[in-house]
C-alpha cells in the first residue's frame, strides 16, 4: 500500500478497509480516508509508554481486548524477565543506528533507547532529548566510544560497511567486532511493535551472553511466535 513514509490512498481503499492505521508522520492522509467514510487511527508509539497504550488502543479498535491483553502480559513479563537478568550487572555503552546511515543515531525520546535500556546496555546518545533519528559525527562516536554498535535491520547498508569506514577504525566496538545488524527476516524486532520484546531478549543474549543463552532466546521466540502468530519459525527466519 506503500512505504513507511507514504501511503496509496487508492490501493488501500480498494481493499475496502474496516479501519486504517497510520503513523503520526502520515496523518496528513487521514482527510483522505475520512472522505471516504473510512475510519483511521493515527499513532506515534514511538517510546515504551506510548506503545503499550497503542497496542491496547488497537486492541479496542478491533474487538480483540483479551487478546490484546495477553499479548501485552507477555510483552511485560518477558521484559520484566530481561530487566531481572541485567539488574546487577555492569551495562555495556551501545550505539545505535537508523536504517538510513550509520551516522544517523536514536535519541532518549525514541523506543531503542528503552529497548537498549532493558536489554542491560547503557545508550551513548541518551543526552541527545529532543526529536528522534540524530545525525552525528565521527568524532562524537569516538569520544562516545561504545563497546557494541547495532544497526537496524533494514538498514541501506552492512557491517562490513561499518568495519570498513577508517573513520571509525579507533572505536572500540569496530576494532572487537562488536558491530551487528539487528536480526529477524519475518518482521523488524528494533521497532515499537509486539515482537520488539524478541529484540529485547536478543539483545539481552548478545550483551550479556553469561545470564542468558541463544538456546533459552530461540525456545522463547519459537514460543511467542506459535501462542500469537499461530506459526512455527526457523532459526534462519528468525534472521540467527
């Protein structure tokens, strides 16, 4: 029906929609659907509070409100369950990414912020406040100078793009190799959805591999995605 930043009014009409659901950055279409007597939500769960609100408001919206209310204890116990294996460990800085350039970086106002936060890690670029996806410079990255940097997994480019650029050669986490795309083939886990509490584990595993193993991941997110998708996945599906 399009892309994340624009959407075809037309073609999604033509599916003869019950509701339509757009992000905040489309709502100018919203005047488009109305004419057509086609109710539309507009959301922004862009941090952890607005998304949890978002998804039992859509809960609402579809008539599922006891499913959306299992799928939400879930999402607060398997967080819970992160946040209780990291609580009195040391947290590991980490840089993080936009899908566009890797010196595009999240700001304390978005969601990767938190998810960083529950996974045990400590954000580099929590000072940045204001707005969201920040370009900075190498120099700011080197004098951040995190021992992890994740990217999402949509981005435009690659690790090796990363571990190429001599611009980021004294980082700590190029010259350990502590660069890594952010996983998943079905759907994007670094994103203010349910399944970004996969993202959560995941990272959990990768920053602190000591308290949580890949095996106790893959039996989790097997789980999550047979109880909510009613599907079975691979390892290679879930893009590790």
């Amino acid at each position: 029906m399009g892309t994340s930043k624009e959407i075809n009014v037309e073609e999604t009409a033509a599916t003869e929609p019950g509701l339509v659901v757009l992000p905040l950055r489309l709502k100018d279409s919203t005047p488009s659907f109305e004419e057509l007597n086609i109710p539309v939500l507009v959301v922004n769960p862009e941090t952890q509070e607005d998304f949890e609100a978002c998804l039992a408001l859509l809960a609402q919206a579809t008539g599922t409100e006891e499913r959306g209310a299992a799928l939400l204890s879930c999402y607060h116990e398997k967080m819970q369950e992160a946040r209780e294996l990291v609580k009195d460990l040391e947290r590991p800085s980490v840089y993080f990414s936009s899908s566009s350039d890797y010196f595009s970086t999240c700001t304390a106002s978005m969601y990767q912020n938190d998810l960083i936060g529950a996974a045990g890690g400590r954000n580099v670029s929590e000072s940045l406040e204001d707005g969201y996806w920040k370009v900075v410079s190498p120099e700011e990255i080197l004098e951040w100078n995190p021992q992890y940097m994740f990217f999402t997994a949509d981005a435009e480019y690659s690790r090796e793009d990363i571990l190429a650029d001599e611009a980021l050669s004294a980082v700590d986490a190029v010259k350990n190799g502590n660069v890594f795309r952010f996983p998943s083939v079905i759907e994007a886990w670094d994103y203010p959805t349910p399944s970004s509490v996969l993202g959560v584990l995941w990272l959990t595993h990768m920053l602190h591999p000591e308290v949580y193993s890949m095996e106790q991941y893959l039996e989790e997110a097997g789980d999550f995605y047979s109880e909510f998708f009613g599907i079975s996945v691979t390892d290679q599906q879930l893009g590790v």
